[in-house]
C-alpha cells in the first residue's frame, strides 16, 4: 500500500494541493480520470460548454498508467471518505466492487437510461442501484482475413465450428503453398483477466452462463460450459499455435498484424494499428461478432468501457451529478468519438454520419455490443477479483490439458460456493 500512496503523491497529489475554489458561487468539480494519453485534453476541450453555461469548473486529476495502482488508490482514497475527489472514472467491472461509495445515480439518469446499451447499465447496477452511469465502452470482435476468405470461396462463420472448419482449411492450403507461419486463430489464453473474458464468451454463447448469474447463483458447472471449454482445449496446437497459452492482446495482435492468422479475437484498438500505413495487412480484414455455439445461441462479446461514478463524501454532489449526466450525454460522446475514437454507449450514435466519417471503424461495433455480456462483476461484488482468477485458473488447466473440463468447473463450483459463503 504504501507504493500506491507515494505513486498518488507524485502524480496526484500536486493537482489536489492546487484544487480551489473558482469564482464566487461556482463550484470546482474535481475528477479523476486515469493516465489516459490525450484523452484529458479532449475532456477539457468537450466539457468547456457545460463550464459555460453553469459557470462551474472541472478539474482533471491524473493518476498512474497502471490500472492495478489506479484501483488500489482509489479503494484508499473511498475508505478514507475524501471529499476532495468529487467523480471518478471507473473500469467496467470497478464500480460494482465500489458500490457502497458511490452515489445512485438511479432516479437522475432514468430520463435517459433507453438510449444506453442495456447490457452496459446492467453492468453498472447492484442491487438495483446504478452506481456509474456508461461513458465509453468496448467490446471484442472477430477480426477475419477478407482476402484469404475470398481466396478459398469462405464466407465469415458465424458458429464456433465453422470458424474451426475453416480456420483449418485456409490454414493447411496457406501452409502448403509457402506460408509456414501462418495459423488459423489467434486469441487470449494465458491465465489473467483476459483469458476470463474469452472463456466468458465461450460458455455464454454456448448456453454455459455467465459464471455467476445476476441473483448470484453459481450457474458456471454445468455440461454446455463443460463442451465450451473442450473445444476450446481443441484449438490448441490445431488451429492456434501452443504458445496462445501464454498470449494476452498484443501478443495476438503481433501474430495478426504480421499476416500469420486467418481469424483474430480481440478489441477494438487493434483495429485502426492494423490499418496503419505500416501494416502488412492494411486493407485486407474486416470484423464481425464473435460466432455462436449454434442452435438458439447467440454470440457472446465481453462488455469493456469505463464509467463515471458520484463519490458518496463529495460536497457538491448535485453539481457533480450534473455533470455526469453531461458527460454521458449524446453531445460529448459523439466528441469523443469523433475526436478520441471513444465508442459511444448510446445506440443512436453508432447510425451518426460525423461518426462514421471520422471514426469509420465505430459503426462497425453497433451489433456486437447489443449482444455483449457484463463480467459478473455486479452479483460477485468485492469478490469478484477472486471469482475471475479461480475462473480463469480453472480454464486454463482445461486449456493446458492438465484437467478435464469436467473437474475443472466441479472444483470451481466448490471454490465459488466458499467465495459466495463467506460473504459477497
């Protein structure tokens, strides 16, 4: 603890010294938001009209890039009830864990709670309370090769089998006219929070659930779980090189940027750097959602994004309210878009033309988000850290083949039950 305290002195706490008053009857709304890069300036530029018209002022508090040490700062910062740090930026599966923290923001935010992805506003609700309202969000996709696709006359798949069929077809054919390297899908797979969220997507889009539902039944030890994670397991030195036990992002990204994989999944910034003028394959993939198990399955995204959420020991909280409610409306999130490449969590926007034409990769996740699926962040509360490392610890020995599916989820159902026992 005592590194994340001397990290918030070096990079926070000369802008707290500096927080004062503003003009006589106005307020200064102090924010937290992350070692983001340009993003501060954009919010600065974006929230100069809500400064006007009320005559408040916001002040950006940066903190470390590390999210690790950005989250332990601020669960010190709420248990000690500063008043100094009025909203604060927080990842997706955060607010849930900060719930009794921060202010519900229910009844303000109902106005508009429709034009929002539900799935997201889900993500943020506890106990029926709305504890950070949706600012930007993210989700992955299946990113595809369109000329290898085109090249063998393969259409994109929309089930886990087809791309297993097809990644093999494409991959054997490639390899036998001279690309050696080349495999047929890269994804996430070594043990860390990235593996929950690709293993998340495989149960959900095979009717496996959610790991932990919404009441907080432990639904994760169930058959279709089991067959998700089996195919998965089948991939592995198949169609995906062994060494995907051990990538996270960019270690997909590097495999795919460099023309070795036919399918790729994974977030939305690998986009636009596979576009890039250096890039080997600029111009030659596309994305869609990520495929289904088939039958009445759909696909299952796992929903990123950060949030803003009320300190509950502000003493401005209507004035910080109000400004939520600005920064999460459609005007800033469509500059922020437009200006930052932020996704937007508002529907509306993804059919917006300034968008598209700025930013012509956002229109392309409007269908993936409607079916993307919250981390069980929200039932599994302060534990939810420990639930998503037993999780991802069980996927990976079924992953590795030092476990069966089946005695894998049968010890993390125990594990869970005990998590859930003493208290969530």
């Amino acid at each position: 603890m005592q590194r994340t305290r001397s990290l918030a002195a070096i990079f926070a706490g000369a802008s707290l010294a500096a927080l004062s008053a503003t003009a006589a009857g106005a307020v200064n709304v102090n924010l937290v938001s992350g070692a983001v890069g340009a993003d501060i300036a954009v919010y600065q530029e974006l929230v100069k009209p809500w400064e006007e018209k009320t005559g408040n002022k916001v002040t950006f508090v940066p903190m470390p890039a590390s999210t690790t040490d950005q989250f332990a700062q601020y669960k010190l910062w709420l248990a000690a009830g500063n008043a100094d740090i009025d909203v604060y930026l927080v990842d997706v599966i955060w607010a849930p864990q900060l719930s009794e923290q921060f202010l519900d923001l229910t009844a303000a935010f109902a106005p508009v709670t429709n034009d929002h992805f539900p799935s997201i506003v889900a993500s943020q609700t506890v106990n029926g309370k709305l504890v950070a309202a949706p600012f930007f969000t993210d989700a992955p996709a299946l990113y595809y090769r369109k000329d290898l696709l085109e090249k063998h006359g393969e259409k994109v798949p929309e089930t886990w089998e087809e791309l297993s069929a097809t990644a093999k077809k494409i991959q054997d054919a490639e390899r036998e006219a001279g690309s050696k390297d080349l495999w047929g899908y890269v994804w996430q797979g070594a043990a860390y929070e990235g593996l929950t969220c690709n293993a998340l997507e495989w149960l959900a889009s095979n009717g496996g659930g959610d790991i932990v539902e919404a009441d907080g039944t432990i639904s994760v030890n169930n058959e279709n779980a089991a067959k998700a994670l089996e195919t998965a397991a089948g991939w592995v030195n198949t169609i995906s090189p062994g060494g995907v036990l051990s990538y996270t992002e960019e270690e997909s990204r590097g495999v795919w940027q460099t023309g070795n994989a036919v399918f790729m999944r994974n977030w939305p910034y690998a986009y636009a750097l596979g576009n890039g003028a250096d890039s080997p394959i600029k111009g030659k993939f596309d994305v869609a959602p990520l495929p289904s198990g088939g039958g009445d399955n759909t696909s299952a995204a796992t929903l990123g994004g950060w949030n803003l959420a009320v300190s509950k020991y502000s003493p401005n909280a209507e004035v910080a309210t109000d400004l939520v409610l600005y920064m999460t409306g459609a005007e800033f999130q469509k500059g922020n878009a437009i200006k930052a490449s932020h996704l937007p969590t508002i529907q509306s926007l993804y059919d917006d033309k300034d968008i598209a034409e700025a930013q012509p990769l956002i229109p392309h996740w409007k269908e993936i988000f409607l079916n993307a699926v919250p981390r069980p962040s929200a039932a599994a509360k302060v534990k939810y850290n420990e639930v998503s490392n037993k999780f991802w610890t069980a996927a990976h020995e079924v992953l590795s083949g030092s476990s069966t599916p089946q005695d894998s989820l049968e010890l993390l159902e125990v594990d869970l039950d005990d998590l859930k026992g003493s208290g969530w």
